[in-house]
C-alpha cells in the first residue's frame, strides 16, 4: 500500500514555532484534514486540498483521512501543539484499532509539535523545571469525578500541574471548581500562571498566586499551569518575573 498518513504537529502559535519536521511533512502531503481554525495557519500550495472539519470530529476526521491514505494519496492531519498531547494521534490509534484489518498496513507517521504547556512555561521561566504533569480539564471523554481525582492526587503528590481545556463555552464551571479543589490540598500562595494563545498575536501571560486565581482569566486557547509548593518567583526590576521549580526537592528530615 503506497499511501501515506502523517499526523503533524504545528505547535502552538506562529509558523516561527513549527519544526523542521512538521514542514517537510506538510511540504509532502497532498491531501490535508484537521480542525479547520488549525489548517487556516497553513500557507498551502496549488495542488494541496484542505478537507477542514468541527471540533469534536476526531474519529470520523482520522477514518476518512484513514481511507484517503488507504487509496494511496500522502495525507497530513494537522493538530495544534503536538499531535499527541490530548489531540488527533490517539484518535487515528483508536480507529486503526477498531477499523478494517487493511488500515494497520499503511505507513503511519507522528510528527511531533511544541505543545501549549512547553511554550507557556518558556514565556515566564522554567516552571516546569521538575515533577509535573498534564492534566485535560475537559469532561467531554471522560466523567468530572475522575478530573476531581486526578487534580486531588496529582496536586497532593507535590506535581507542577499543567491544565489543558481549562474552559469552553460548553464547559463554563470546570475551572472555577478546578481552584476550590485545588485551594483544599495548595497553600493559597501557590503560584498560577495563564498563558493565553501563546505564540499568536493575541498572547497573555498572567500570574497570581491560587488565593486570587480567577477562572474569569481563562478562555479556550489557554494553558493553565499550577505551581507545586516548590514553584518560586523571582522579581526582577525593569523585568517581567522569571517563575520556576528548582530541580531539586528538600531531603525529608530523619
Ligand atoms: N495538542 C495541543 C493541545 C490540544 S487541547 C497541544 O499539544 O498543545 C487544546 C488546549 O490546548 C487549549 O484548551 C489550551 O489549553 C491549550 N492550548 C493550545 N494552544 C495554546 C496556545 N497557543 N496557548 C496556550 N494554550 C494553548
């Protein structure tokens, strides 16, 4: 079977933050699906189709790019960030899973992007710096209690948390509780940062410590990153602060 699927990665904003990788492969396709808003950051030649789609149409989207790869055309699925981080990777794996036996032989090829909370954390310091993990705060594929879990444990086990999906028209209260449940395990000094639409023209870095963090400072194109009680903060005059996790944790006292 001659054809191809890559799934790429364009990163989180401006075509500055798009890999080598990621443009050789879009360079090579011929035939592109993905979010629509996502292929729009594309400048594609004569010759390259665009097969746009809604948001919550991974499946269907990844079977039909599947079946076009399938008939032997070089196929792109474009997703922001990286193509494995809460995107369109995982939902190609699944429909090869559950898809007609001929679809685990074609040549499939991940791309991988910047993803959001990498280019967040680069714009205020290094808080990222040691343990963390990330966290999609979106009750669409999975129930809330298990976010409520996850946010509990992961928080309780001194984690950096990066939290993706923060909000959506859809999903207006997610966040706000998100901070109640976080104010029970952090102390209110703990440090959050909201990176908005990094890398894009409409960019917005914000800090505030969980006492004063608002969900009101979120919308859909931000990344929200929670410090551990290690995160610090550094002033700086003239400057705008650099936030950090130092990379080591104090020894426990015998
Ligand atoms: N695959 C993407 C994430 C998709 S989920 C990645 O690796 O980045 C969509 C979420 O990603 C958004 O709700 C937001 O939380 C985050 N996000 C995507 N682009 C962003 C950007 N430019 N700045 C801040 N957060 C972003």
């Amino acid at each position: 079977m001659s054809g191809r699927l890559s799934v790429v990665g364009i990163g989180p904003g401006g075509p500055d933050q798009l890999t080598g990788e990621a443009r050789d492969a879009i360079a090579g396709a011929r035939q592109f699906f993905g979010y629509a808003p996502y292929l729009d950051r594309l400048e594609l030649e004569a010759g390259q189709v665009r097969h746009g789609s809604d948001n919550h149409q991974e499946l269907a989207r990844a079977s039909a790019a599947l079946d076009m790869a399938a008939e032997g055309h070089d196929v792109a699925m474009i997703s922001g960030g990286d193509p494995g981080v809460f995107a369109m990777a995982a939902a190609v794996c699944e429909a090869i899973e559950n898809g007609p036996p001929h679809w685990r032989a074609l040549d499939v090829v991940i791309v991988p992007g910047i993803t959001a909370m990498l280019a967040v954390a680069a714009r205020v310091g290094a808080p990222l710096g040691h343990d963390f993990c990330a966290l999609s705060l979106s009750d669409n594929l999975k129930p809330w209690t298990i976010i409520e879990k996850r946010l509990e444990a992961c928080a309780g086990a001194g984690l950096v948390l990066a939290l993706y999906n923060p909000v959506s028209k859809a999903r207006p209260w997610q966040l706000g509780r998100a901070f109640e449940i976080l104010r029970r395990v952090l102390a209110p000094e703990t440090l959050v940062i909201f990176g908005r639409a990094v890398g894009r023209p409409e960019e917005r870095i914000r800090i505030a410590p969980l006492r004063e963090a608002d969900a009101s400072l979120a919308d859909m194109a931000t990344c929200v990153i929670i410090g551990s009680t290690e995160t610090r903060l550094i002033d700086r005059p003239g400057r705008p602060p650099l936030v950090y996790s130092p990379r080591s944790s104090p020894r426990p006292s015998k």
